[in-house]
C-alpha cells in the first residue's frame, strides 16, 4: 500500500489523468540566453511537470569553439534551475530548452530527460522536441539493425540518430533528409555551434510560434512564453517549416525558410484548444480564451442548463452554473453569457476552490487514495451550492472516476440535483500524435460504448450532455482555407497513420 501522495500525484497531475504534451523553447542571440529560457519554461509549465532541462551554447574564444552547457532534473522548473545556475553553469549567447510530459520513454530515468545533446563530425547539437513519432517502432528498428545504440527509451533520439547519420552534404538537406522519413507530431527545437532551428511537422498538430526580442529570435510552443519575456509574436511556424536561425538571418532580418513538404489539409489537435493550451495564449493563429468562450457558447446552445421546478416563480432559488477550476473557466463564461440571453433563472457562481498549494498529504489506513487526492486539491462553497440545482461546467471526462469523486464531493453540499455539460464530445480513443490518454479500455466512453445515459447513471447525475464534434468544429477558426484539425479521439478517425497501439513506456528494456 502507498502511504502516502506525493506532491505531483495531486498537484501536478491532471484530475482527468490526461495530461499535457512538453512544451519547447529557443532562444539565439541574447546574452542572458538561459534566463531567458527559464523564463519561458516557466510559462510553459503547464504542458509538462515532470522534468526540465536547458542546454546553451557557449563561444569559447581562447580555444575558437563552443561549448554547450547542459542542466537538467526531475520535478518543475523553478526547483531545477537556481540563480548560479543560470548564470554560471549556463552561459552563452544561445539556449534550447523543454518541459516534458512523457508520452514514450519512462518518466523515471534521467537520461529521457530533454534536451538531448550529442557531439558528431559536424560540431554539438542538441534537440528538444514536442509531439510522437508514429513510425519510431520501424526507425528505431532499422537504425538498431545499423549499429546504431540507443542510450534513451524516447521517440526523440531517433532524430537525432537519423540526423547525425545523413549522407546528405550540407546541414539544410541532413534536416529535410530526416523530417521526410519521420512521421507524426513534431515541433522541434535544434541547436547547433551557430544555429538554431526550428522544425514543424507538415500538419501543425502542435502549436509552435515565433517571436523576436531586442535583436533575438525565439521560438515557443506558446505565446505564453513570449507574452512573459515581453517579446514580439511574429508569426506561427508553418506546418511543414524547417526555420534557421543565424548570424547572417541577424544581421539581415530575413530568416531562411525551407519546406519539409505540404499537405492539402492541416490536423491541428483541437484539445489544445479546449484544454491543454493555457487560456492567455494564442495558437494555431487565435486566441484560446475567445475560442473557450465559443465552444462554452455552442454547449449552452445544444445544452442548456435545467429550469426552476417553477419558472414563473421569482422568488424561487436560481439554477446556479460553476465550473471545475481552472481549465473551464473561460469556457463557462461563455456558456453562462450565451444562457442568460435566454433565461433569467441562471447564475454563475464560484462552487469550487482549487488549492494551488498542495503537498505531500499523509494517508491513514482505511482511507481512500482517490478521494484524499480529491479533497486536498478541491473544496466546496457549501453555502452557494446547498439546496441548488447545480450545473457543472467542464472541458472532458476521460476515465470518469475522479469526476465522480468530486460529484461526490458536492453531494456534501446538499444541492437539489447535479447537472453535468462537458465542452467537449465524448472521448473514445486515445490519441497518438503527442498526449497521455489512457487506453480505450480505460476510456469511461467506450467502456460504456457511448451510452450516454449509462455514463451519466455511473457518475451519479441527474443529466449529462456533451457537445456534438459538429459543433465544436463549428466553434473552432479556419484561418486559411487549408485549417483543418485531429478529432481522432471523439472519431477514431486518424489523419496520420500509426504503427500500432503502444504503451508509451514501449521502447524500456
């Protein structure tokens, strides 16, 4: 038996247990360039908590070559880099750097942890990268076969591999030789002595921006990251660019662009937009709060909230909205603003509190693990909730068992019934283009073959509505005429082929 929750168990994992990407970072000509990849981190730390890592590259001018300095640990960024760190142990002009949510390769072992640095004929290089290759099962065999060993369980060190071992003659034609053999989800971030590259793959299932800063270049897989350094947004890397970032592009201001290939159509994920995206960003060329605000609408529209046992009544209690912090809160907002267009008989009240604060919460026995990890990270309003219709707002439901937990939890509150709208459709399969969903097995979903009314009856709710993936497609921007996005996980219907069905922890001895 564990005795005890660790502080990632209840803080830094997801209620849902779905849970972020990785988020990447770049930075080249900046004097401070590994503060500003701490910075960037930091705001990206929501797309991965369970590790993180900076590597700069430093000009060694007694020698004539460079050095890349590398720092790397388990747990959040502000625990892994400190002030001597950063200034000491990280020097240099140029810096890459990633949070990471393992999606293949264990969690556990230092060395998955990125960036990845090697030395090869050409110089240093190091890496980082955001996404799943989905024919890393047929590389990594055939590079084995090669000679090549691998000292990582990870996708990313495939590219790593491929790269260092291209018969092509200069550096542009190594990388568009290795990104036109891999296949699946990457935003990538490459340093190298005097470079830095950023690559995208051709159907921009991951975000990935760029921005400019006092005479710098950064990429991001955020705005975030832009938005907390006060750096320019520029543009979206394009699905299928390879950007590279160098003294000559310095001096110039035009960046030099090269095409992996081009597709008819892009599978941006559109769960970036419904949660994994922070809601203060932009991807995908638009704003994530006014899109949760549209989706949150479009529920409300399909779904909209019980009425009072009698409307006519003024003096009888409203129905009260609340949402599960924090990822659905700007959603509902807007599916409270479209509702009370309609009716008077709503209101939107703070039913949950979220503790930002959690620590490591000792268990006795006979207590239950889930319901301690439930009630440490959230509280209720008693007095807002008691003798209520209650409408509860959220982005998902994936294996269902803590939401039924926390609908427990309210239950303590004694409101009249318990109503659940979810922002998304139901979720049948997982995803292999980048995000931690459990099995189909584990999926609430599909174990109950989408019948919604045994859902809603496993969960203890008086109703349960989804929104319809017609609407949520409406509710999501098509910003050029090739926009299109993944909603393989509501469909099963994957734009880009998988090898097959694989734990993540696939390529561990």
């Amino acid at each position: 038996m564990k005795d005890f929750i660790q502080p990632e168990d209840v803080f830094l994992s997801d209620e849902k247990s779905v849970r972020a990407n990785c988020g990447v970072f770049g930075i080249f000509n900046h004097p401070k360039s590994a503060i500003m990849t701490y910075y960037g981190l930091h705001a990206l730390q929501h797309r991965g908590q369970e590790s993180a890592g900076i590597v700069s590259s430093e000009f060694i001018s007694d020698k004539n070559k460079y050095r890349f300095n590398v720092h790397k640990g388990h747990g959040l960024v502000l625990s892994i880099f400190d002030e001597d760190t950063l200034l000491n142990n990280l020097k240099g002009n140029s810096a890459i750097g990633h949070n990471r949510y393992s999606t293949t390769g264990s969690s556990n072992k230092r060395n998955n942890i990125q960036p990845f640095k090697v030395n090869y004929k050409d110089g240093n290089l190091a890496l980082a990268h955001n996404g799943n290759l989905t024919n890393a099962n047929f590389l990594r065999k055939m590079l084995q076969e090669e000679g090549t060993i691998f000292q990582t369980s990870t996708d990313t060190e495939i590219i790593l591999h491929l790269l260092a071992r291209s018969k092509e003659e200069d550096f542009i034609h190594k990388l568009l030789d290795v990104f036109r053999q891999v296949r699946g989800s990457y935003s990538v971030v490459i340093l190298t002595d005097d470079k830095l590259i950023a690559a995208r793959d051709p159907y921009g299932v991951r975000p990935f921006v760029m921005g400019k800063f006092d005479g710098s270049y950064i990429f991001a897989s955020e705005t975030t990251s832009l938005d907390i350094l006060n750096a320019e947004y520029v543009r979206d890397v394009e699905p299928g660019e390879i950007i590279v970032i160098d003294d000559d592009v310095i001096k110039s201001g035009t960046v030099k662009s090269f095409f992996i290939e081009k597709v008819a159509k892009y599978k941006h994920c559109i769960f970036e937009y419904i949660y994994f995206s922070r809601p203060d960003s932009q991807i995908f060329e638009e704003k994530v709060d006014k899109v949760r605000r549209k989706i949150g609408a479009a529920l409300a529209v399909e779904n909209p909230p019980p009425d009072k046992d009698n409307p006519s009544d003024d003096k009888e209690k409203k129905v009260i909205i609340i949402n599960v912090p924090d990822s659905s809160n700007t959603a509902t907002l807007g599916y409270f603003n479209e509702c009370v267009k309609k009716t008077k008989n709503i209101k939107h009240e703070i039913g949950l509190i979220r503790s930002h604060y959690v620590g490591r919460t000792f268990i006795e026995p006979g207590q239950d693990h889930r319901q301690m990890k439930v009630k440490t990270k959230f509280n209720v309003v008693k007095g807002v909730l008691a003798n209520r219709k209650v409408v509860i707002v959220d982005d998902s439901i994936v294996r269902g068992t803590t939401l039924k937990l926390l609908v427990d939890l309210i239950k303590q509150a004694k409101p009249k019934e318990i109503h659940l709208r979810i922002t998304s459709p139901p979720i049948i399969s997982p995803c292999y283009y980048g995000m931690d969903f459990p099995s189909k097995e584990e999926l609430i979903a599909n174990q109950f073959n989408g019948d919604i009314e045994a859902i809603r009856n496993s969960l203890g709710v008086e109703s349960l509505n989804y929104l319809s993936v017609e609407s949520l497609l409406e509710s999501v921007p098509k910003t050029t005429d090739k926009t299109d996005y993944c909603t393989a996980c509501f469909t099963r219907n994957y734009p880009i082929p998988i090898e097959i069905e694989t734990e993540k922890s696939k390529f561990d001895e």
